[in-house]
C-alpha cells in the first residue's frame, strides 16, 4: 500500500499529487494487480513450503517408526529362534536313538545359527555386510558345536562384501560345508587342517569361497548331484538361491568349492 502511494505521489502525473487522471488510474490497475498476483503467489509458494515441512517430518517419523519395527521383529525373530533352539535340547536329552538325536542336534545347530545370523543384520539400512570379517567367527563357532578335537581351521579371506540377500545363504552355505568335512573328513578321531578361503574370483563380478580339509576325502563314486546327505542338498538349494554353483573334489582329503555373483 505505501509502495503504491509513493509510485502515485512521485511517478503518475501529475506529480506530486494523489490527483488521478485516466492514464494514471490505468497504471495503478496494472500495479495493483500485479502486486495482488504477487501476493497470491508469495501466500501460494509459504503453504506449499510449509505442507513440504510437514511432510518431510512426516516421513522422518515413519522411517523411525519403521527402523524401530524392524529392529523390534529381528529381535523378536532372533528370540523364538532361540527358544525353538532350546526345546529342541530339551527334545534331544530325552531321546535314546542316536540316529534321532544326532538329526536333532543339527537342526538345532541350523536354527541357533539363524538366530545369531538374524542379529548379525540387525540394522536395515545395511547395503552391505562384511562376509570375510563374518567367516572367522562363523568357524569357531561351528568347530565348537561340532565338538571336534585336533582339528585347526584356518581362515582367508580379501574383500569380501555381500549384500544382506545373500549374506544368510553363504553362512548356511559355509556352515553346511565346514559341518561336512568335520564330520566326515576327520570321522576316526583324526587330527587336520580345514583350510577355508573367500576373495574374488578370476572371472570380473564374481566371489569364491572354498573349504578344504586333509582328512579322509569324499567315498568312492561319490556324486553331488545324488548324494543323500540332508546337509549337502540344504548348500546345493541355498547356492542356486543365491545364483552360484557348488561343486566337491577329493585329492588328499575334500575341496567344496563355491562360485557366485558379486551380488544377487
């Protein structure tokens, strides 16, 4: 208002005066409604800004809703998984054969391994997980519910990042296999090596990870395509999950050797 005032007293004939002529009342129509458009627009451009605001608090509040949902069921998840766990021991005490017992052992051994891998992706804005960093710790791990004397593992991993989709299936993986050769490679009380190896392949986009022990070596004929063991078909499903191919050599006791994709 003092703007169009002072552009009347100073610049619209005649000057110095609030007298109006035509030409004069012409241009304060323009002015006037230039300026209502302008505050139409200045009013239209705060409330957008301020539905922006609260729509970004909005979204703000729901990521952390979701974060904390997220966390709350992996926690939740990771719990029940222990508690199966332990009912399964508790099964376990109570069953004289040692066939059953022995199958209730490993599935009790898979379903803590979950629980624990279940932790492991707690945070759900991960890309990534560190799967070398994770493998030393997976092996003591399985090395000490397997019971086994004697037997050293030996672990080397470069560089190896996998996606949280593919992280659960290459610790099931590994764990089936380092499982296999302890039980089978070093049956007779044997003491060994297992030696077990993650890194880049010599293919581009491609990771290997190998477990190799010295102990008594796959049985004569044998074939992964038909064996029986539950264990082994449980790496073969979770390898072909994952886009990778699994494969088994004996040559001075047993080489499980694993290829897949960067990532998946």
């Amino acid at each position: 208002m003092v703007c169009g005032l002072a552009a009347l007293y100073f610049f619209i004939q005649p000057y110095h005066s609030f007298v109006l002529d035509y030409g004069g009342a012409v241009a304060m129509a323009f002015y006037s409604c230039v300026v209502a458009i302008d505050i139409a627009l200045i009013h239209g451009i705060t409330r957008s800004l301020e539905r922006l605001r609260q729509e970004r608090n909005r979204s703000a509040d729901l990521s952390r809703r979701a974060e904390i949902m997220f966390a709350e069921l992996q926690h939740r998840v990771s719990n029940n998984l222990q508690t199966v766990a332990g009912l399964l021991l508790l099964q376990e005490s109570e069953i004289e054969d040692a066939k059953a017992r022995h199958a209730l052992q490993e599935a009790r051994n898979r379903i803590t391994l979950l629980g624990k891998l279940h932790r492991k992706l707690h945070d759900s804005s991960l890309a990534t997980v560190d799967f070398g960093a994770f493998l030393e710790e997976l092996s003591r791990d399985v090395i000490q519910a397997a019971g086994v004397k004697g037997v050293e593992c030996a672990v080397s991993t470069n560089g190896v990042d996998v996606s949280p989709r593919q992280f659960i299936p290459l610790a099931l993986i590994m764990t089936e296999l380092l499982s296999n050769s302890l039980e089978h490679g070093f049956a007779d009380g044997r003491c060994g090596t297992v030696r077990i190896a993650c890194g880049k392949a010599a293919a581009p986009g491609e990771f290997i990870l190998s477990v190799e022990d010295d102990g008594a070596g796959l049985p004569p004929g044998f074939d992964l395509q038909k064996t029986r063991s539950l264990g082994l078909y449980i790496a073969k499903s979770l390898a072909q999950q994952i886009g990778g191919h699994l494969s088994m050599t004996s040559d001075r006791g047993t080489r499980s050797t694993l290829r897949f994709p960067a990532s998946a």
